[in-house]
C-alpha cells in the first residue's frame, strides 16, 4: 500500500521538474536571441596583424623643423626661418620632386614685422644719438 500512496507525490514532483526544465530552455533560448540581435549587428573585426593602427589627423601642430629622410644635396635653411608657419605646402606625400623644386610656401609675415620693428627702434636710436631728428 505503500506505493499507490507515493505516486502521486512522484507525478508532481516529475510535474515541476519538466516545467522547472522548460522554463530554464525558454530562459536560455530568449537569452540566445537577444544577445544575437543585439550583438550581431556590429561589424567583425579583422584579426590582429600585430601592426599598430595609426589615426589620421586633418590638423598638425608641432614645434620642430622639417628634415629629410635621406642626405640633402644643398639645404636652403636659414635661421631667419625659425618659427615660420607653413602656409601652404604644394606637393603631396609619394610625389616626385625635382631639384630645385619648391615645397612648401612658408608665412613668416610676423618675423618680418618683428624685424621692421627692430630697425626702427635702432635707426631712432642712432638718430638720437647723432642728435638728428627726422620727425
């Protein structure tokens, strides 16, 4: 008599165990597709080639000069160039350049004034010193 009692205790218990199941199946397909739709619009990333990625900038700023890469034949520096701006620069990189060729147009409008001041102070200097006064 013992076992028609425990039966239907053993039917309920199979019951919550198959519906324990399906509800874990349903939680786990539900968490499948969401993390599908979700994540499955971002575009693949190629593999890693070990080379570092490199970010294009469309403004420069920087203190230095501009150097070759290999030995200059006749460099036309001077240093009444220091801190001029580069104000246009008329080739591109990878293109062919003759001798002679000019690269860059440079602004030094500023270092100009900056001189033109200069020589006025001094030519007012030497004026007072003569005792000329031209104003």
């Amino acid at each position: 008599m013992d076992i028609p009692s425990k039966t239907p205790q053993v039917k309920r218990t199979k019951r919550w165990i198959i519906l324990f199941a399906m509800a874990a199946g349903i939680a786990t397909i539900s968490t499948a597709a969401y993390t599908i739709l979700r994540y499955g619009k971002l575009p693949s990333t190629p593999a890693s080639t070990g080379e570092p990625t490199v970010a294009i900038a469309r403004t420069i700023t920087a203190i230095g000069r501009l150097e070759p890469k290999e030995e200059a034949v006749h460099p036309a520096t001077s240093s009444s160039l220091e801190g001029a701006k580069i104000l246009q620069i008329l080739v591109k990189e990878g293109d062919k350049v003759q001798a002679g060729q000019i690269l860059a147009i440079l602004d030094t409008r500023d270092r100009r004034l900056a001189a033109l001041k200069e020589a006025q102070q001094q030519v007012k200097v030497v004026q007072f010193s003569s005792g000329q006064s031209w104003r």
